[in-house]
C-alpha cells in the first residue's frame, strides 16, 4: 500500500474518478474489455480480469458519449503498474477477481488528446449519462 501512496505523490496529473468501457489489444491479441477506474492526462488506472505483464504495450479504445452520439478516443499505451484486485457484494462474498493496471499514454492523436481534454473535463455530463444507461440495465 506504501507504494501506491508514493505513486499519488509523484503523479505530474491530477486524476478524476471515472467509469467507462475500455476495449484493449496487444500485439497479435484479440480484442478485450476492461473498465476504467480512473483517468488523468498522463494515462489511466483500469480493472480487468486478464493476467498481463508490466511492460505490455496495449492498444486502447475509450468509448462514450458525446451528445446524443457514441464516441471514442484511442491511444496506445503502456502497463506501468499492476496489482491483484477482488471486489465484494454487500454481504461480504468476493464477486470478482483480476488486476488493476496503471497505464501511462505513450502514443495519442492530436484530435484523440482534444477528445481527452473533453472527456476529463466534462465528467459530471459523462457521469449523467452512463448512469443513465446503467440504471435501464
């Protein structure tokens, strides 16, 4: 946990509290989702259930909603943090079983950074909306 306190301190962007679909690719690799957890301009901190190695360069597309449209930003990136994570339900029973990866942004369009500026930006709106979607589910 020490480490993960030391990370915090060190991080040159400040991060938002975001959830949003993410679907990933590595070289070769068929295409897989995951879910972000948090987002800064310097990468984002995603749960997945995949084993992958620190270091893996990773393909991403962020999908979400711009209007009344379906939109997406894609960047490639870097695994530059991994720890083993569970979730649990209200009674206690582990539900959920994977990683957290910290990904840092080594490759971004200048439209995708744009896309980016509006998505970390206009978070209450993106928040709204998926919360929206979710609850019909």
């Amino acid at each position: 946990m020490e480490g993960l306190l030391n990370d915090r301190d060190r991080r040159r962007y400040p991060r938002i509290v975001i959830n949003l679909p993410l679907e990933y690719q590595d070289t070769g690799d068929c295409l897989r989702g995951a879910m972000i957890v948090n987002a800064g301009e310097g990468g984002f901190l995603i749960e997945c259930t995949r084993d992958i190695s620190v270091g893996t360069k990773l393909s991403i597309t962020v999908l979400f909603s711009k209007e009344y449209e379906l939109a997406d930003f894609k960047a490639v990136t870097k695994i530059v943090r991994k720890e083993p994570y569970s979730k649990e339900n209200s009674n206690g029973n582990q539900v959920w079983e994977g990683y957290r990866y910290g990904l840092e942004f080594i490759q971004v369009s200048e439209e995708d950074r744009w896309k980016l500026n509006l998505l970390l930006g206009g978070q209450s709106e993106f928040e709204e909306i998926f919360s929206s979607l979710f609850s019909q589910l």
